[in-house]
C-alpha cells in the first residue's frame, strides 16, 4: 500500500514538471509571437510617419508634395507600393517550408517595412492626434481580445470559418463601392470590417496557441512564431484601419 502511494506521488509530480514545462515553453512562445508582432508595428509606424515627412512639405498654401511625394503619391510606383504587401504575405503563406528562419524573419521585416510605407497616405487625409488616438484605441480593443482568445475554453474554430467568409464578403462589398462610390456602404463596410477582425483577432490567438509544439526545434518554432505574428499584425492593422474611418479627424 505505501508503495503504491509512493508510486502514485512520483506519477502527479512528474506530471507537475511537464505540465510546467509545456506551460513555460508556451509562455515563451507566445511571448516570441507578441514580440515579433510589436516590432512590426514599430516598423510600419516609423516608415510610415517618416515616409510621409519625406513626402510632403508645408507652405503658405497648404501642404504640398516633393519630388519623392509625387512619385509615392501621383506615379504608377503606388500601385507597386500598395500591391507589394501582398506578394510578402503570399511568399511567406506559400514558401514558409522552403525558407530558412534568417529569411523568414527578413521577409517579415520587408513586409513591414513596405507597408508602413503604403500607409504613409493616411497621415495626408487624417490628423496626426486622431491617428494616434485610434492606435491607442485599437490597442486597447486588440489586447483585450487576444487576451480573451488566449485564455477562454471555447472552441472558437467555427467562429473562424463565419469570419473568414463574412471576410470575403467585405472584400467583395469594397471593390464593388470602388465603381458606386456610396458613403452608406462604406459605413457599413467599416462597422462590419471592425466586428470581422476583432472576432479574427481572438480566433486568431487560440489557433497560434494551438500550434505551439513542445517538440519543434527551434527553427520550426521560430518559423510558427512569425507567421503567428504576421497573422495578428494583419489583424490589428485591418482593425485600426476600420476604426480610423470613425475616429478620424479629415484634413481640412
């Protein structure tokens, strides 16, 4: 009898151990996921605001655009500007397996980089205080969410799939008000696009929570950590961009 409770006692603590090991690795790779995501946003905030300094210069009449402006703004390089983001996801959704961490990563940071440089827009329609205040705004909605996507019990798998096609249906709504040009629509485009990605948002965290692997070396979970990364980065971005259409105070 007592070697059987010895023996019950050795069991619970060596359960103990690797539930706080599996815990502590998580921890570290969540934290990895957050990391890589902030310094993204960083990127994409630095370029964008100094993009739009080197664009742009102030006179008595107003704002006007400098050589480097008019080729970002008024020349076909926008299109390769305002495209290029898309190609970085598609090489790094499409060729994940074939790269190696190093590229991985400087993609990552490629990716961020350009697109701060196609958000620079935002800063010539919006003031600058209304920009921050909606940064500061997203962030607060985007913690809360992912914190609830971390820490619930739900399965949140279904909720995804509803998104990802209440996702193509926007989509398909903007590049239809692209030829209707309707104010009405657009609203109800920017009110739905902020529910879809707040929704993606915790469903995003519970799905790059349950990636985690305590037997990835370190190069799979590097890789799984970035492309955790670059999915909550393209939420918070779409979510900030959405609510901007409300928060935002026009240029006069």
């Amino acid at each position: 009898m007592a070697n059987y409770e010895q023996d019950r006692l050795h069991q619970t603590r060596v359960g103990a151990r690797a539930d706080m090991s599996i815990d502590q690795g998580l921890r570290s790779y969540m934290l990895s996921v957050y990391n890589y995501m902030a310094a993204a946003l960083a990127v994409t905030g630095l370029v964008a605001y100094f993009g739009y300094a080197a664009a742009v210069v102030e006179t008595s009449q107003g704002i006007g655009l400098t050589s480097f402006g008019e080729l970002l703004f008024n020349s076909p390089l926008r299109w390769v500007v305002m495209l290029a983001p898309l190609a970085f996801i598609l090489v790094l959704s499409f060729g994940i397996q074939k790269l190696s961490l190093a590229t991985t990563q400087m993609v990552f940071w490629a990716f961020a980089a350009i697109m701060g440089l196609s958000m620079s827009s935002i800063f010539l329609v919006f003031t600058g205080e209304s920009i921050t205040t909606t940064f500061f705004v997203t962030a607060a909605a985007f913690g809360s969410l992912s914190l609830y996507g971390y820490t619930t019990k739900r399965d949140l798998t279904g909720m995804g799939s509803f998104l990802f096609m209440g996702l193509i249906g926007i989509i398909l709504a903007m590049l239809v008000n692209l030829f209707l040009q309707s104010s009405a629509l657009q609203f109800a485009i920017s009110v739905l696009g902020v529910l879809i990605f707040a929704g993606l948002t915790a469903y995003d965290t519970q799905r790059i929570k349950g990636m985690y692997y305590e037997g990835d070396s370190a190069v799979v979970a590097g890789k799984k950590a970035v492309m955790g990364a670059l999915s909550l980065y393209l939420d918070f971005i779409n979510m900030f961009m959405f609510l901007l259409q409300f928060l935002g105070s026009q240029r006069n």
